[in-house]
C-alpha cells in the first residue's frame, strides 16, 4: 500500500504516527471501510455508514442533465432510486472515466446516513451510491487515534469532507472520511 497523498510531506515524527501493532480493539475501537479513491489513494469510511457494497455494470447508471460533474447520475438499487457520485471527483481528484484503468463494472459503496430528523419510532435514513476505485477490507481504528489534520495542507475539495486521518504503521495515513458530509454535498 502507498502512502496517502492528499496531504504533501505524508511522513511525520515517530509521535503523531500509530502503530497498528500497538491498536487494540478497545470501546473507542470502531470498524471501518478501507476503499481506494483512485488506484493509489487509500481512505477510510465508518463502517455503520456502510449498507452494501456494489458491484455495477456500466451503462446502468443513469445521467442526469445539469448537475455538478462528480454526480454520475441515478442508479435502480433494489427498487429504489439511489444518486451515484464519483467519490474521488468529489475530492477534486481525476473524473472516474479519465482514469487509466476503467473495468467493464463500477465498484461502489451505498452510503446510508442516520437523517437528523430521525427519532426512535420513526428512523429515516438518507442513501447515496459511491463510485470508488476498489473496496478492499475492514480496519479497526480507535477515534482517538484520528487527528485533524493541518487545513494549509489540505486539498480544499477534501476539507469539506474529511474527518481527520489516522497513522498506519510504515508511514501510511489514510483519510477518515465523514458520511454526513458526503451526503451534504449533493444539490438540493
């Protein structure tokens, strides 16, 4: 794995780094997503955002005229109508078609956020369909091992999204990403 690079000079002191060896599943412990946003740019999302992981032929996404260039369009997701987003476009990275490696299939991630208005009797919930680069396994993190990062070193796509991140060991930093946010950013 690559080191994470929305943030230039991803190396730092031994200090702010986290040994994965030294994480422990503990109650501030929480399982995540590991997803690659393009082929060499790894992020994390909390897995209770996570409803499914797709795997979707091209051309069963629907385009729709006059919407921001990172919404693919609509997608028939077990009878409903679910928004599929270019994830890594979203971030201000290169449109999903313009990448070098553009398989038969899409892998995306349906996204499903607690709505605000939700209750107890009445749970809502809000979905959207991320288009990413390749799914890959599970990561178990401890929320105080996340860090804000600097906001100067920041690709400013990526600011209104992103959680913190959190130090692998061999100096990778994978970006936490905030499903909240992602859901915020789609046009009302």
């Amino acid at each position: 794995m690559t080191n994470f690079s929305f943030l230039p000079n991803s190396s730092s002191s031994p200090e702010n780094r986290q040994d994965s060896a030294l994480v422990s599943v503990s109650a501030q412990s929480e399982q995540f997503l590991r997803l690659h946003l393009v082929q060499d740019m790894t992020a994390l999302l909390p897995i209770q955002q996570v409803a499914e992981v797709l795997t979707i032929p091209i051309g069963t996404i629907v385009p729709i005229p006059h919407m921001p260039s990172w919404v693919m369009g609509v997608y028939n997701w077990r009878g409903e109508v679910l928004w599929m987003i270019d994830l890594g476009h979203l971030c201000g990275l290169a449109p999903w078609y313009e990448q070098i490696t553009s398989p038969s299939v899409y892998e995306a991630i349906v996204l499903e956020v607690a709505d605000e208005q939700s209750t107890k009797t009445q749970p809502k919930s809000q979905t959207l369909g991320l288009v990413v680069d390749r799914v890959e396994d599970i990561e178990w993190c401890d929320w105080q091992a996340i860090q804000c990062p600097p906001n100067f070193t920041l690709n400013p796509k990526l600011t209104h999204i992103l959680r913190g991140y959190w130090w692998k060991s061999n100096d990778v930093m994978l970006a936490v990403l905030d499903g909240s946010a992602i859901l915020r950013a789609m046009p009302r």
